[in-house]
C-alpha cells in the first residue's frame, strides 16, 4: 500500500448569491488559490448569514457554492476580501479542516 | 488585516428524499435553526442508512442534501426530531465541525 | 432525549469528472462502501489537482461530487484505487471527519 502524503488544508464552502460569482473567485485568484469547485442548484433560507436582522435569501435565488481547499494561512485574507460584500449582501462561508494527498497545487 | 471572530459550529448535512424537505425544515425551525441551505440534483445508492438491512435510496429517487449550521446545544434536539423519520425512510444525517465568522443568527 | 450513538467516520468528498462516474463508484463497491450520494451539477477551475501542471478542470466540464462516509481503516485503500486514475486524470479527493448516529452499514 503506498504511504499517502497528508496536507492538512482549510476548506472554505462559501454560499452566495449565483450573481456574484465572479467577484468570489476574483478575490479567491488573487488570494492566490489556485483552484475551486462550484456546485450549482442551491437554495437557501432564513437569516443566517453574518449580520443581525439580515435575511440570508429569498427562497428563490439561485445560489451557488464555491468550495475551495486553501493553506490555513490563506483564511484570513479571503475572509478579508469578503467583508466588504456580506457587509453588503447575504451568504455565509463555513470553515472546516480537511485532508488531501500529495496537494501540490492548492495555491498558497 | 481584521481580528475575525470565529464560532465554532456544527453542520448538519442532511440528506433525505427532496418530497420529505418541508418535514425536514419543519423540524430545523421548531429547533430554532435560523436558516439552512439545500443542494437539490443529489442522487444516492446504497445502503449506508440509519437501520441494517435499510436500503438507503434507489438511484433515480430525487434527493435533497440540507445544510445548516446550528449550536451544538440544538444538535441532539434535530436528531431527535429525525428519530420518527429514519425509522420509516431512508437518509443520512452527517455531522461535523465548522467555524463561521460572526455568527449571531445561526439560532439557539 | 434518546442517547444518541455516535459514530466517528471519515467523509470523503470526491470530485471528478462525470463520466468517470462509474469507474468512481466500483472503487468504493469494492472497497466495502455500502452507500454513496452524488452531487451533480458542479464545476470546477483551475490546478488544485494532484500534480503539478495539471490543469484540473476546464470551465465547461461536467464534474460530480460523490460524497462517501467510510470507516478510517478503508480511506487508505480506496484512495490507493483511485491513485492511478489521478495520475491520469484531473480531480481531488477532500478526507475529513464527521460523525452519525447509528451507522450500522456504512461498511467496512
């Protein structure tokens, strides 16, 4: 069996309104991650996004989660890119830890 | 660069045939969950349910994966409120570990 | 309040191209996985694959996610099955930990 080479890496799942997509991968390449995965077909509800008294969405926006897999170093400033619009708008970025094998690419 | 302020959550992926989802928001609003996000074009096989000798889903069945990141006091509450439903139908409840930041109104 | 049983497992979080769908799941069926779901409707960019210089996805691919909770002791053995592939192809596999209630068939 081969020895798998674990990076421990943060993964940012980050809800939005699908209209914005481009402004959250622009901030994500200019952090300097190198890749993400989208998944289309997402609704949401309620208020929980970052402020009180905001309604998160409408039951019928057509939201979008960007799944990326970054270096923990790199958090901070997407996160920083980002508080300018969920001061603005609605949406949520869930933080997690996860593993990869061998991830040569995942920017940073 | 900002001081963020991270709340460490629980995410609930819940993941259940799409005709069941207002039983299932249902019970996340009786819990106090302030909002949820829903990723609809999922498909499942298998029997990784809840029961032995469950099978979970038939692979044309429409499935629905509910995301909400809730308290982990509202944790046991949610499941409980499950327990009825997985013992008649098929589905999957995962839980994990997320941070969020600023997190007044994910409920509780 | 019932007592929940936790189990701890690992999700592993799969994306690759759709058409690789099948060659995706017989890895997990021979690995003992008892269940699966999919995600479709998802796309990717950039190089966040295995190897350096690999491009992971075009814009325009079909990707799916297959989202698979394992016990610990197979992650090691299906990501040896998917290690050719990945030298071959473009994707990520993401490991990290959740936990269920009652997980009497998850495999293994």
């Amino acid at each position: 069996m081969p020895d798998f080479n674990f990076t421990a890496l943060k993964k940012l799942e980050i809800i939005l309104d699908g209209e914005h997509q481009e402004f959250a991968t622009d901030i994500l390449d200019r952090a300097g991650v190198k890749g993400y995965t989208i998944i289309t077909n997402v609704s949401g509800k309620g208020s929980h996004g970052f402020h009180e008294g905001h309604l998160m969405f409408n039951e019928d926006d057509v939201l979008i989660m960007i799944i990326a897999a970054v270096p923990e170093k790199l958090v901070n400033p997407i996160l920083e890119g980002f508080e300018p619009f969920y001061n603005e708008h609605s949406g949520v970025v869930f933080i997690s830890d996860i593993q990869v094998t061998r991830a040569i690419k995942f920017g940073g």
